[in-house]
C-alpha cells in the first residue's frame, strides 16, 4: 500500500482526482476579491481585426503598438505571440516584380531599380520593428515542442548560473522540450530577453500547472511569465533551490531576488486563476494603436500581448473554463509570483509526507475495527468530510493545496479493508450459525440468526428459559415386535410433526436419543415469552397426538402415547463439546429436572408435566395442580401442574371437576381423610380414567392407616426416575 502512496504522482487516476478536486477548489474562491498588480492584457480581438486588418498584422503597426504602450506607461511587454517568420520588403517585392517586366529602356529599368534600392530600408518594417524592440521592455515569446523535426528561429540564451554559464540541466526532471519555434535573429539581437509561451496540459488536457522551466538540449529556458518577472525586478539571474535524489535534481523553489516561488520537483507550479476570462483588465490592441487610452494610463503595468480569437486557437481548457485565453494563463502566473500567492502544492513523497500518511493511517487502523458497519460508513464519511474541509480551508487562506487523493484512497482502502473483513467475518459467522443451528432451528429462524447475530452468542452462559422434553411410552416393549426398517419409519413419523410443531412456536431442538426429543426455548435468540411458547407448543403437541396415531396406524404400525415434561429456571446454554464433535446445548439442574418430570408423566399417567414458576402462573392457560414433590438427585420440594388449555376455552364441567379437585387437596393437604378420600370417590367415579385421582385414595387409605409425622408437610418424595 505504501508503494502505491509513494508512486501516487505517478498514478494517473490519483492526479485526476487531484485535478478535478482542484478544479472544485478553484471555483469555489472566486468569491474571494483579490488585489494583484497592474497586469493587463493587450487584446488582438476581433474588434481589433475588423479595425486594423487581418492577421497578422505588418510589423509596422506592431512597432506603432509598442511604441504607444510605451507611451502609456507599461514597463514590460511580454508577447504571448511567435515573430518567428520574415516580413517581405515592399520595396524589394517591387523590385522582384519590376525586373520580371520588359522595359524599352533598360537604363530606365535601372534606374527604377536603383530608387527602389535607396527607399529599401526605409520601408523595412523588420528593421524597424527591431529598433522599436530595443527602445522598449519587451518580452518576445517562443515555443518549445516536441517535434524534434521543427527547429525554426532562434532560442534566447538560456539561464545563467551566477557564474554565467549556462545551467546544465542533464539531471533535471522539467519538462523536456525536443524542437522549438524560436524568434527571428533581428529580433532577439534587438530584445534579448525572451521566454517560451508553451502550456502543458495535464494528462486531462486541462492547463491547471504552470511550467516555469522548460529543457531543450540539456539547457533551461524559462516560460515568458518568469521572464517577464525577471525583467519586471530587473535581474537576469534567478536561483534555483534544488535538492539531489538518485542522482537527479529535484526543484524544491525557485527565488527572484527577494521573492520565492515554490515549486514542484519539476518547476511547475499549480496556476492560482484569479477568476474567470476578463478578471484581469483587458484592453484592446486596436484602441491602444489609435490612441484612445488616456497618456500613462498602464503606468507601471506589465502587458501581456496575446489574442482571444478563436482562430489563433490560444483557448485552453482550464479549472474555471473550457475557453480561457493563453495569454490570461500567463498573466494569472505573473500575478501569482508578483503577489507572492503561488499555491504550494504538497508533496507526499517526502519525510514529512510519509509521516503524515503513516499518522494517519495508524489512527485509522486503530479505530476502524472497533467500528460496527454503520458506525465505520458514518465514520468513513466523517473522515471524507473533515479531509474534504481542511483542503479547503488551506488552499483558500494558506495557499496550500495538499492534493488529497491519497487521503482519500488510503481512508476508502482501509474502510473497505474493514468492510471486507466484516463481511467475510459475517459471511463465516452466518456459515457457521447455518451448520450450528440448521439442524435444530427452522430456517426462517435461522435467518433471523444470521440478521441478529449482535442479539445472541454461542459461547457458554447463563439464561433463564424452559427445556422440554418428550418420548414415547413403553416403546422398548413396542419396538420388539418391530423391524429396524418400522422402528425407523415409527420415529420419523413421531419426530417430523412434533419438530414441526416446536419450530413453529419458536423452539429449538437439541437432539434426539432414541425415541427421545430434547428441546429448549429463549436461545439462541431471546425470547421473552419462552414458558408461553414451550407450553403451547406442547399443548399442540398433545392436541395432534390422536392425528399422529391415524397415521401410524394407516401404515399398520402400532399406537403410541407420550410424556413431555418442561421445566422454567435458570440453565446454561452455549457451544459445548470437544474438539472432534459440539453442539449448542443446555445443561443445569433445570434440565434435569424436566427429564425428571418427563419420566414422571408415566406415574401420574399425564401427557404434560411443568414445574411451578412465575412465567407459567403468567401465561393464559388453565391449570391442574398435580402434586407437591422432590425428585431423585434434588432435595427441594417443589409444585407440579399439568396444563389443561387455554382458561378461556375451559368447558364449564372441566372448571367444577378442577375446583372440586382442589377441595379435596384442601382436605388432603389439611389431613381431613375423610373429607379428603369422600371428594376423590366423587372425582373418581366422574373420571375413572384419571389415574391422578386413583393415586391421592390410595395415599389417603395409606394415611388413614397410618398417620405421616407431625412435621408432614404435604410433600411427596419420588425415589426412583
């Protein structure tokens, strides 16, 4: 990753980002009204064409521009136009004509000849556009290409060391130029001072930095802004601050006298556009050569000549228009440097830069894991927003722009590093809950596992819920008259309705061991209503029973009844196991307890069994009080009911058989034998098949014989399963 940060420069989707957020940048401070010094642009518009002629014009009108500019006090005038071309002599054009012509008299042909000769130079308007040159503070342009095969004109002298020896530019990564259309010999004799007016584009074809230094055969030439600066403080030297990397030059600055111009290791630097085209004061050629501005009105000003028609084709494509005139780009530079404001683009492929980087890529290591998705998106965004701000802040009050595509693709990297790590942590963490739980859930269930996973856990702790439990009666007596193949077929038809069932009511199966189903409610997810779900879930069991054997029988398989026990209370639950095989389980006293309860169905010869605890009191059902116990391996006694439905669906003739049944506890619990065995009788001949009823007489004959101790609390102690 660090590669990548490092070569960003070099990638060029980074430096698009970059462009397009310094575009972004740049529109945003044209709210900004900034004071810069007097540079205009003379503009060859097409106002000035329509008065003056077509383009170009003849040296002598230009000369007559010069010299009124002059005239109105501009110090420096720096063409953002080639003079690389020969003008032709009128007088020697007629001279060429004339002697094609055949004349009666050759000594009249001579003499014509001889006076056309003697106006010659009076009418070469090279000659005298170079006298009005070295009369006047003129920059003269020139381009530098890449077109090895062009190599026109000449090229001005390039910068001097302070030695004055040219300044070898071998190691020197600016730009490097391979043919050039220079000025004409006449010219740079008469103006030395000259800079190359090429624009580079970055690689979007948007102008957005300005190469001050340019490389032709291994010398430096400077861009006509920097010229027309060096000329404007009256130096021909500047320094250039560089430092040595692999053997190469890298541009840190450049200083004119007292002003430095930071740079990029290339001698660029990013254009700070004051505005729109027109921001800087235009002037048109035209009204400067017939004199309509006022005497000294450019007093002290640099004047940039350029043009803005569309057929010269100096439009260029920039952060604030697709139109923008050379000539302005070059006076936006001019202003920069002069104003002392050039943008200072930040380099991360530094010390300072890795600093900063890695800083900040620790920070975002650090807090990025402990961040849930949504806090991780709220925060990525908030990263991008503070970023997005601080570049702001600096391009437009420190001129700074800190290029912050690599912020922003080290914080999106790493945000979607830990996206996928989450996602991946996620996509297991479902997996796994899919094969931990399919088995034993319904698959809606499971989804809401994998939707909830924060609401639950696989690793071991305490809970309060209710485990279930439920075989079939007698079956080792009813599997000996069966083959393996029915035994198989009994229990598949016993176990897929009754696990549909506890699916349904949101239970959870545990396991099966024999003709034995294990199931609990309020994990993994937690369920508030667990006693309701369990208990209605084995009501519903019980209610279906009778279906259930229809089939078996249809299928010539013998009937069956069964024995659920349930038991509320406090239980471990969790992955449990060894390493070669696990399960999600419950384990406690509890879950004893109910496989207790479940054995005891069997005695009481009751379908349900469900120990005392508020939940069950809370739930809609109507319930029979079946006995006051301890169980093998507990010595607390406890209250077992059976539940009957719900107490609103309760037939009048169930609710007087349960209250006189609870009278006869009364007088059970109260040692009133004789009230006690007259109320069961009553019950007893109502209900013979309830068996309940059979056992509270024989304890009471029991009693009545033979008296409990004193201390009797009414509790009965069960010593075998």
């Amino acid at each position: 990753m660090f590669i990548l940060f490092l070569q960003g420069e070099q990638l060029s989707f980074l430096g698009r980002i970059n462009g397009l957020i310094y575009d972004y940048l740049s529109k945003l401070s044209l709210h900004k009204k900034k004071e810069f010094p007097r540079v205009v642009i003379i503009d060859i518009d097409d106002y000035s064409v329509q008065r003056e002629g077509r383009w170009p014009w003849p040296r002598d009108k230009m000369a007559i521009l010069l010299n009124n500019l002059k005239i109105l006090g501009v110090k420096i005038i720096a063409f953002d136009i080639v003079f690389s071309d020969i003008e032709k002599n009128y007088a020697q054009s007629l001279k060429e004509k004339i002697a094609q012509l055949p004349f009666a008299q050759k000594e009249t042909q001579q003499q014509v000849m001889h006076l056309l000769s003697e106006i010659e130079p009076y009418v070469d308007n090279d000659q005298n556009f170079a006298s009005t040159l070295s009369n006047n503070n003129a920059v003269l342009g020139y381009l530098l290409h890449y077109d090895a095969e062009v190599k026109k004109g000449s090229l001005p002298r390039p910068l001097l060391h302070q030695n004055g020896k040219p300044i070898d530019a071998t190691n020197y990564i600016v730009p490097k130029f391979l043919g050039y259309n220079g000025i004409l010999p006449l010219f740079l004799q008469a103006s030395p001072h000259a800079g190359f007016v090429s624009n580079i584009p970055d690689l979007d074809g948007v102008i957005r930095h300005g190469s001050l230094l340019g490389n032709y055969a291994n010398k430096l030439y400077a861009n006509i802004a920097l010229t027309a600066v060096m000329h404007y403080l009256s130096t021909d030297h500047v320094k250039l601050m560089t430092h040595v990397r692999h053997g190469q030059e890298l541009l840190d600055g450049i200083v004119i006298k007292d002003i430095f111009i930071p740079t990029n290791h290339k001698g660029q630097i990013l254009i700070p556009f004051w505005g729109l085209p027109g921001t800087i004061d235009y002037y048109s050629a035209s009204d400067v050569i017939q004199n309509k501005l006022p005497r000294n009105a450019l007093a002290g000003s640099i004047a940039v000549v350029g043009s803005t028609m569309v057929l010269l084709a100096d439009l260029h494509q920039t952060p604030l228009s697709q139109t923008f005139p050379g000539a302005e780009v070059n006076a936006n530079i001019i202003t920069a440097i002069l104003t002392q404001e050039v943008l200072v683009e930040f380099n991360w492929n530094t010390l300072k830069g890795i600093l900063t980087i890695s800083a900040l890529g620790g920070i975002l290591v650090i807090l990025f894991p402990f961040c849930s998705p949504i806090l991780l998106l709220l925060f990525y965004f908030f990263s991008l927003t503070v970023i997005s701000g601080v570049s702001f802040l600096l391009f437009n009050y420190q001129h700074i722009f800190i290029a912050p595509a690599v912020i922003f693709l080290l914080t999106t990297l790493l945000a979607i590093i830990n996206f996928s790590y989450d996602f991946i942590l996620e996509k297991r963490q479902k997996n796994k809950i899919k094969e931990l739980f399919g088995q034993y859930v319904p698959p809606s269930y499971v989804k809401r596992l994998t939707d909830f996973s924060e609401n639950y856990s696989i690793e071991g702790e305490t809970r309060e819920m209710t485990v279930f439990f439920a075989d079939i009666r007698d079956f080792t007596t009813l599997s000996e008259d069966l083959e393996a193949k029915e035994i198989k077929r009994l229990l598949n038809e016993f176990f897929t309705p009754i696990t549909d069932i506890i699916f349904n009511h949101k239970g959870t199966i545990d396991k099966y061991v024999g003709d034995m189903i294990m199931a609990f409610w309020g994990a993994p997810l937690q369920d508030n209503e667990h006693c309701y779900h369990a208990i209605s879930a084995a009501l519903t069991i019980n209610n279906n029973l009778e279906e259930i054997n229809k089939k078996l029988l249809q299928m010539d398989l013998p009937y069956i009844r069964i024995g659920m026990g349930l038991a509320t209370g406090l239980m471990d639950v969790g992955d449990m196991g060894s390493e070669f095989r696990r399960s999600y389980t419950v384990l406690g006293d509890t879950v004893n307890l109910a496989s207790r309860l479940q054995d005891l169905t069997k005695y009481y010869q009751i379908p349900i069994l469900v120990n005392e605890s508020p939940q069950m009191k809370s739930t809609p059902f109507l319930w029979r009080l079946v006995d006051q116990i301890t169980v093998k391996g507990r010595h607390i006694p406890l209250k077992i009911y059976e539940p009957l439905g719900y107490r609103q669906d309760a037939p009048p003739e169930l609710l007087t058989e349960l209250h006189e049944y609870e009278q006869g506890l009364t007088c059970y619990y109260a040692q009133d034998w004789e009230k006690a065995k007259e109320q069961f009788i009553k019950l007893l001949s109502r209900a013979p098949e309830r068996h309940l009823y059979q056992i509270f007489l024989s304890r009471i004959n029991d009693f009545s014989q033979k008296p409990p101790p004193k201390d009797w609390n009414g509790v009965f102690v069960h010593t075998q399963k």
